[in-house]
C-alpha cells in the first residue's frame, strides 16, 4: 500500500525556520507531482507548494521568497524548507503526490500531516 510519511514540524519562534520532510513508500511505479497543503483552524487546506518529477515548481503568493521546495527522486522524498516563518504560517502541513503504482493509473495520495506552530 502506498503511504505518504511526514515529519519535521515542531513549534518554532517567529523568524525561525524548520525543513518538513515527506517520504512515499510502497510499490510506486512512477511519481509525478509531490507537494504540500496547509490548513489552519477554521480555514480550508490551501497549496503551499509543487514541484513536478520535471523540477517545475509552484508557490502560494504568501509564502514566495521565503519557503523552498525540493525533491530526491531517488529516495521518493519530497521537502520543504521554510525561513522567516510568521505566526500565520502555524497550520497543519500535508504533503500531497500523485502517485502510479505497478500495472495501475496515477492515483492521488495525501499525508497524514505535520503540526506546524509558529510563535510571536
């Protein structure tokens, strides 16, 4: 069974920084685009960021210039790098990735997600 496995949240002060990790297990075949969501309390999830097996890579407005997207295909690992966090950045972080397994069709994957809380 494919999983998506994250980690790397935390509490973290204003300004600080924290890398999230997210690695994809199982029988994949292929994987196309990996990414991360947020959603805060009372809030719906929202993209954070994408990044394509190609390395395009795409970002929230809000979080331009501050987090960085990156992946290791050969370890089926996607992360993200995020500076300068701001309170407004605590939410709950879900990593996303469409994913093809052996003999089957790209189906699409979510984490279990990561507490990401950040102080003023």
């Amino acid at each position: 069974q494919v999983q998506l496995v994250e980690s790397g949240g935390g509490l973290v002060q204003a300004g600080g920084s924290l890398r999230l990790s997210c690695a994809a297990s199982g029988p994949i075949f292929r994987i196309n685009t990996m990414g991360w969501y947020r959603q805060a309390p009372g809030k719906q999830r929202e993209l954070v960021a994408t990044s394509t097996s190609g390395g395009d890579t795409n970002y929230a407005g809000s979080v331009w210039g501050r987090f960085t997207i990156s992946r290791d295909n050969a370890k089926n690992t996607v992360y993200l790098q995020m500076n300068s966090l701001k309170p407004e950045d605590t939410a709950v972080y879900y990593c996303n990735a469409d994913i093809r397994r052996p003999g089957s069709y790209f189906a699409n994957y979510w984490g279990q997600g990561t507490q990401v809380t950040v102080s003023s």
